[in-house]
C-alpha cells in the first residue's frame, strides 16, 4: 500500500490513501457527486502528471491487499512519526458496500493504536450504520457521521476554515454540518 504523509492542508500527523483515483471515481461515474466539475482531487490528477498513476496504484493495493495488510503498512508507515490520523479516498470514493466494510475493519484494526480513521463520500446510496466506532464518514451534503457542505457563500453554524492541521471538527463524529467555500 502506498501512503503519503500529510499536506501542507492536512498537516503531517495525517497519512493518506486512496481506494479509487478522482478521474475514475464511483460517485461521479453514478451521478451522486453534486459538484463534480469543481472536485479538487480531479484537477491535482491534471495538474500534477505523478498523481493519477499514483492514485492508481494505490487502487490495485487496496484490490488486492487484506485489511490486515493495509492496517500494518499504515503502521509501518506511521511508526515514531507523530501520526494520529488517517485519511482514506482523497480522490475517489467508495465503489460499493464491500469497500466500506473493508475500510471499517481496518480501522477498528487502526483504533487498538489509536490511530483515528476519516473520509467524505458522496456515496448516499451505501450503508453506514455498521462502521466501526473509529471510522468517522463525513456525507457530502447528507448527514452520515457529519455533513460536509461545499456553497459559493458559506454562511452556517460552522464554515470550514480549509486548513485541518489545527481543526479536527470532521474528524470525529459529532453529527455537524460543516460548510465549505468552493476552492
């Protein structure tokens, strides 16, 4: 499984990975992305010719290796570097149920670590309810852990300051709407 360590957005405590690229993402391909020609992931696949293959390859990893051997390469990946985070789909999104229980485990695998476990999905049309109490979903204009909402104007309760090195609101289940201004 390939990792990368964080972001100048995400901070270093963060490790990434993704199960699907954004040029090959599920919810965009089902039509369940609200804003797919404003999708972030999708213009780094462009801009930075490394990334999709990248992506990609993280994708065959995800096919094809276990759970048990994602949970240890996050391990191995984050030993004695201050890692408290991971993120999973950056680009892309679940494909189907099956992806979400895999993920599930290996976050539960994750939490005897303490190693917390977040994401977005656009995915309305999988179920949740079964993820493990580590594992934070974050709906993309639906509520499943919380609600992720990107506007033109942002003007809720809480407004996304883009910088998640020093905010962990979507990170934990706390059932928040959180808005975001398009970037």
């Amino acid at each position: 499984m390939r990792l990368t360590q964080g972001n100048s957005k995400i901070g270093h405590d963060t490790l990434i990975f993704n199960m699907t690229s954004a040029t090959d993402c599920p919810s965009k391909a089902l039509g369940l992305c609200a804003l797919p020609d404003k999708c972030y992931a999708v213009r780094d696949e462009v801009r930075y010719l490394q990334c999709l293959p990248y992506r990609r390859q993280q994708a065959e990893a995800w096919d094809l290796d276990t759970p048990e051997q994602i949970a240890g390469a996050i391990l191995v990946a984050g030993w004695n570097k201050g890692i408290r985070w991971v993120r999973y789909s950056e680009g892309g999104d679940f494909r189907c149920q099956a992806d979400v229980n895999k993920m599930s485990r290996i976050s539960n695998l994750l939490s005897a670590y303490n190693l917390k476990v977040y994401g977005y999905t656009a995915r309305k049309d999988l179920d949740f309810s079964r993820c493990d109490e580590n594992m934070t979903v974050c709906g993309s204009g639906f509520m499943i852990h919380n609600e992720f909402i990107a506007a033109p104007y942002p003007q809720g309760r809480i407004i996304c300051p883009m910088d998640c090195r020093h905010c962990h609101i979507c990170k934990i289940r706390r059932g928040v709407k959180v808005e975001v201004i398009y970037h």
